[in-house]
C-alpha cells in the first residue's frame, strides 16, 4: 500500500520560516545589546574605579609622607566606604602594608554579585601616590560594582522585555503579510478546483491587495470568463447536434429512432401503471404525385405544413415524429380509452382540408389515411405495435384515402370511418 505523502501549507511553511527568522533576530538583537551593555559598564567601571584610587592617593598621601598607618586607614576608609570599593590596600615604597579596608560582607548574595562583578565588570588596579614628584607609595583598589551589577541586570530584563515586544509585534506583522498572500492563493486554488472538479465557471477570485496577486487573480478569472464561454458555446453546439441527431432537419419534428426510445420508455411506464398506449401510423395520401407534379420543393412545403397541423392537433405530452418520407407516426400516452385515440385522428383527418400554399403561388390538397395500433391490444413492443399501425394505415388505404382505420386483433373488430 503506498502512503500518501503529506505536504506542508504555503501558510505553515511561510510561518514557520518568519518565527525562525523572528527567533534569531531577537537572540542576536539580545546577546548584541547585551555584550554593548556590558562593555560600556566595564569602561565606566574601570574610569569610576581610578577616580576612586586618585581621590585617595590625594587623602592619604600625608599619612603614608609620615608613615601614620592609623590615619592612612582612617582615610581610607572614609571615602572607600562610600564609593563601589570591595578591598583597598595601601602600600609603602617598599611594599610593606600600611592600611587595609575591605567592605563587610552580608551573605552569599554579597559574594555572588562580587564574582559576577569581578568576571563582567572592572578588574582590580594599582595606583601610585606621589609626593612631590616622587613615588612614596601605592594604593591598590579591588571594585565591588555591585550596584553597577544590579544596573546590567536591569537593562538586561528591559532589553528581554523590549525584545520580546518586537518580536511579538514582527510576528504579528509578519501574520498579516502572510495572509495578505496566502488568502488570495486559497481562493485562487478554491476557485481553480470548482472549475475542475464541479466545472462551476461562474466563481471568480476576489481582488487582492497585493499587485502582482491581483494580477494573477485579474488574469485567471478572464481565463475563466473564457471558458466558460468556450464551456457554453460547447454545450449549445452539443444540444445543436444532439437535436440534429435525434430530429427530422425538414420539419423539425423527431425522427423515427428518437420516437421508438420514447415508444419504449412509455410502453415501460404503462406495463407498471396498467395504462393503454396508441400509436398512429400516417401516410400522406398524394404526395408522390405533388411530388413529381410541383417538383421537390412543393413536396418539402407540403411535409412541413402537415407536420404544423398534426402537432396543433396533439394533446400536451403527445409526440409526432417523421419516421421517413412522407410518413409521420404519433404516440398518445396515456391514452384513457381507444375512442380519444380515434378523435384525434378524426381531428388530423380534417386539419388536411385547407389548401396548402407551395412554391410558385400554387395551392395544393392533400389527405391523411392514419392506422392506429393500441397497447396491449395489438402489441407490447415497440416494433409490433409499428407494424399493426402501418398495416392498419395500408387497411385505411386501401378502403378509401384519407380515412382511419384501427388494427385488428382477436378481441376487436375493424373499425372504418370514412369522412363524409
């Protein structure tokens, strides 16, 4: 069994891509302004930090002169207790100590923003003291930095916030975008399917607001204006020769294989229902002679005229069909009792009376001699009930033109009318 593959949306993959691509926009923009953040801090630091070491070197430079270690200390803790000072030392020209200070730790949150501050920010730094041009000693600073940590620290949670506000603001645009190209696309191929599945050419895409998706929508649907103008000149030129295949191209009226699938269809319906069925069987009685008398086109005038009285003469759902020449055959269904059968031809028989105008001013007369043939009296196909009507045509025929006459079978007798 071979597995469907399934592929991914234009939408998911487009989606997919910008959340990518918002990530990493976002995680470089952070570790960007972070390292920013962190070396202007450094560099700010390490100045504020040689601020600090010169403004002691200026305090305790009389202390290490006289080599006070009390006042020196004094000194040094004055000003390192109110500056970002964790350790200062001071030394003597021969490097002997002469005042310590170091900040009083509170805990290990005390130690861990000392490490932070020591590994990010500043490094400890040395510091002359000059008296008079001459190096009497040195001062050695380690910075704490520790507000300077929780500053970072701070920008680091606005830089996150405003990150993350981009990226929600980049995702939501890119959001927007998406579907300004994916739902054109959806009903493009929408419209595309209805086409070809269910041949509606009649939907067409909505305009886009993008220019080139618009375009692309502009020309598919004037594609489908064509088709569906092509689609409907097809369909008339199929009705067109369906109706020339199954219709007498003279008079317009069905031919003999569209009348025999009406016939059959009918003899079905009445066999369910219990219905009787007639067929009529018509002969033109002088057209040969017109015929051969006022030529081909008087012969053709004369079948059209009784094609057009013997369809006036019909009951709604009653057909008539030229089967070839100059004979016609009807079917009567449903058909309540064999006298409406009779009736009608009567009414046929006497439509003929009225002179017929044929080509050159000439009036010509014609009669109708009709054999009627009832289902399932005289037959239960198609083909038995055409042949009792057409013999009992050449039976009226041969009684006297332009009269009817009923098939016969064992339960019915001949019935002749003449016209008076």
């Amino acid at each position: 069994m071979t597995d469907v593959k399934v592929r991914p949306t234009l939408r998911s993959v487009i989606g997919r891509g910008h959340l990518i691509l918002a990530l990493v926009a976002v995680t470089l923009a952070s570790v960007s302004l972070t390292l920013l953040g962190v070396l202007a801090l450094r560099v700010y630091a390490e100045h504020n930090l040689q601020l600090i070491a010169r403004s002691i070197t200026y305090t305790v430079e009389a202390a290490v002169v006289f080599n006070d270690s009390a006042a020196a200390t004094e000194a040094l803790s004055l000003i390192a207790s109110t500056e970002e000072v964790a350790e200062a030392e001071v030394f003597e020209a021969d490097g002997n100590l002469l005042a310590y200070w170091a900040r009083p730790e509170t805990g290990l949150l005390s130690r861990v923003e000392l490490a932070l501050a020591h590994t990010l920010l500043e490094q400890p730094i040395n510091q002359p003291i000059l008296h008079q041009g001459r190096t009497v000693g040195s001062i050695h600073l380690t910075g704490h930095g520790g507000s300077l940590l929780r500053f970072l620290l701070s920008g680091l949670a606005g830089i996150l916030i405003c990150t993350a506000l981009s990226a929600w603001v980049a995702l939501h645009l890119a959001r927007r975008l998406l579907r300004g190209i994916t739902v054109p696309l959806q009903s493009l191929a929408a419209v595309a399917h209805a086409a070809r599945s269910e041949r509606d050419f009649d939907r067409r895409v909505p305009p886009a607001r993008i220019a080139e998706l618009d375009s692309l929508g502009s020309d598919f649907n004037a594609l489908l204006g064509e088709m569906e103008a092509w689609h409907s000149h097809l369909q008339s030129e199929n009705e067109t020769l369906a109706h020339q295949a199954s219709h007498d191209s003279l008079t317009g009226l069905p031919n003999r294989a569209f009348f025999e699938g009406r016939l059959i269809r009918a003899l079905r319906g009445a066999a369910k229902v219990n219905e009787r069925v007639a067929v009529l069987f018509l002969d033109s009685d002088r057209f040969k002679d017109i015929n051969d008398t006022f030529g081909h086109a008087a012969g053709d005038a004369v079948l059209v005229a009784v094609a057009a009285r013997v369809r006036a003469q019909l009951r709604d759902g009653d057909l008539v069909a030229r089967l070839g020449g100059d004979e016609f055959a009807i079917l009567l269904a449903p058909l309540h009792k064999a006298e409406d059968a009779q009736r009608i031809a009567d009414k046929i028989i006497a439509s003929m009376d009225l002179p017929i105008d044929v080509p050159g001013g000439t009036q010509v007369v014609t009669s109708l001699s009709i054999g009627i043939a009832l289902y399932p009296e005289h037959g239960a196909t198609p083909g038995t009930l055409l042949n009792a009507a057409d013999a009992a045509m050449y039976q009226a025929k041969r009684l006297s033109q332009g009269g009817q006459h009923t098939a016969e079978s064992e339960h019915s007798a001949v019935n002749v009318q003449h016209r008076s």
